[in-house]
C-alpha cells in the first residue's frame, strides 16, 4: 500500500510533468490531481484558449494511461459514446465495436455541444463505471476518468448539462488567464514546436489504480466529518438557494479532502483542505433562487458565504 508520503511523490512527478506544458496554473493542476485521485470527474469551464484541453491532454499523456477524446457536437449519438452492434457480413455474427468510453481517461471537449440524449449517455459510465448493452452490463477499466470542457461564453446552439449530469461531476474547475510573466513565458515555450508532443509518461495506469485505492486510507476525523457535513446540510436551508448539495457532494468533499491531504503528504485530513475545496466542489450543485439571480448573487458567491458561516474545528485529531 502506498504510503503519503509516496502519493506525494507521484503527484509531484506528475505536476513537473503537466507544468511542462502549462505555465502557471500549479494550483489548477493541484486540483486535477485531486479529481484523479479521488477516482472522480472533473469538469473544467472557462474562456476559449486558456488551456482546457491542454489540460486534459497533458494529464492523460503524464499518467500513461488509455487516452480517448470525444468531440462533442449536436449530431453525436449515444451509441458514438457507448459503442454498437454491427453485423459482420464476413463471419455472419454480430459483433460489439467499443465506444471512447471504454479508455481509462475520457475527454469530452466541448460537452455543452452534444444533445440531451447524447449527454445522458455518460451518465451510468460516469457514476457505476459500467455500460449496458444489448448483451448485458460490461465494467469499464480502472481507472476511469471523465475530463470535460465547456465554454461559457458562445452559448448559441448548446445544451446546459442538466443537474442530475452537474452532479456526478466531482469538480467544476476554471483555469484563469496567466499573468504578464506567465504569459511571456508561454511565448518563449511554444516558439519552436508544442511541448505536449514530447511529453511522456510518468507513471502508469497501475500505479494510479493502486495510489486511489490508497487515499481512501488517509484519516478524516469525527470532527471534520461533521464539517463536511454542516456545510453541505446549509446549503439545503439556505434561503437564496433552491436545490442544496446532495449527499454525493459530502461524499466528494470527503474524498478530496483525503486526496489533498495525501498529495500534501499527510495521513490524516485537516479543515483546512475542505475550505480550499469547497469552492469548485459544491457550487456547481446549486440553484440559487430567482431573487438571488436578481441581485447578482451566483451559487459561487453564496457557498463562499455559506463557508464563513459554518465554524470549523479547532482539532480535526
């Protein structure tokens, strides 16, 4: 079993490896990782042309792992996403051609593009790590998971991810622009050729299974389960929000915490990860009221005050 201390280690490994590529965002790159290993998906929002893809790109070629991208658009089907059943005019049987979910990481770039029913399709894969077919119900590998970009701006001829879909993202992630330095730096960095061409793998899909499997082991307290909890349950008798956190979102937070911890290099939890993830965990599960949307008030801005409020522990051991 790996210990903190090596969890640490590989997450430095591969945050050297993805900084690379994307100048910095050590903090973005810091939650991905997170997502990862917590074994969840991870949603990433912002502006075109700030590294989204890249991003996802990056962290795939670093892991060593089965690598698949979906190009979302409206004319996607379920089965482009799932996979079908053909008839073989050669053998004269039928047989199963694998979607692109059946890799260990999938990006979905764009996924506000495809239909409803298209999106839907991810659905089951995304929360039971399985696929039902006509045949029966086939698992997906370990691990597996789902990176998707959507952009906010442009959003003539898309289609909102629905909240039963927001949901199963464990985080919705912004990536920012870079500052003057950085984006000098980037500049000089691509003048020549694309860095994420040259990038190898750090480390392997094994290894990644078995680091997961790890930082379910990192300590959380009594304590900071219970703040977990006050948190996610305040949102539910917030008067500006309408639908509060589910309990999927106490689970999330849950398992970030011990996957920030152990990324840290601690065995145990503190407080201290569950306010850092609050943020790009348990907003994007909200609906805010009409009269909140009215006076400018998003569902990040009431989470952020929902986290003041709630009083933290002053002993998470």
């Amino acid at each position: 079993m790996s210990s903190p201390a090596a969890v640490a280690d590989l997450a430095q490994r591969i945050r050297d490896n993805i900084e690379r590529v994307l100048v910095g965002k050590s903090d973005v790159i810091d939650l991905a990782l997170v997502a990862l290993l917590a074994d969840g998906h991870l949603l990433i929002e912002d502006v075109p042309g700030i590294g989204k893809t890249m991003l996802a790109k990056a962290m795939s070629r670093s892991l060593g792992c089965t690598f698949r991208r979906l190009q979302c658009t409206p004319d996607l089907l379920p089965a482009d996403v799932t996979g079908i059943h053909y008839f073989n005019q050669k053998t004269q049987e039928f047989e199963f051609r694998p979607g692109p979910v059946f890799t260990n990481i999938l990006l979905a770039d764009e996924i506000n593009r495809a239909t409803p029913r298209t999106q839907a399709a991810l659905l089951e894969c995304m929360e039971e790590r399985q696929v039902t077919l006509e045949t029966g119900t086939v698992p997906l590998g370990r691990p597996f998971m789902v990176m998707a970009t959507q952009n906010p701006v442009e959003l003539q001829g898309t289609f909102p991810l629905p909240e039963a879909q927001l949901d199963r993202f464990l985080m919705q992630l912004p990536v920012g622009y870079p500052d003057a330095g950085d984006e000098a730096e980037i500049l000089r960095r691509f003048r020549a050729t694309n860095p994420l061409e040259h990038l190898e793998a750090v480390t392997t899909a094994d290894e990644v299974a078995q680091v997961q499997r790890a930082v379910r082991e990192i300590h959380v307290s009594p304590a900071v389960e219970s703040y977990i909890v006050e948190i996610t349950r305040a949102t539910r008798a917030h008067p500006e929000i309408e639908l509060g956190a589910s309990p999927r979102a106490s689970l999330g937070l849950h398992r970030s915490a011990q996957a920030l911890a152990a990324i840290r290099g601690r065995a145990f939890a503190l407080p201290d990860d569950v306010k850092v993830l609050v943020p790009y965990i348990v907003p994007h599960r909200l609906i805010t009221t009409s009269q909140a949307r009215l006076r400018d008030r998003g569902a990040r801005e009431v989470a952020q005050e929902i986290l003041k409020s709630v009083p933290a522990p002053v002993e998470a051991e």
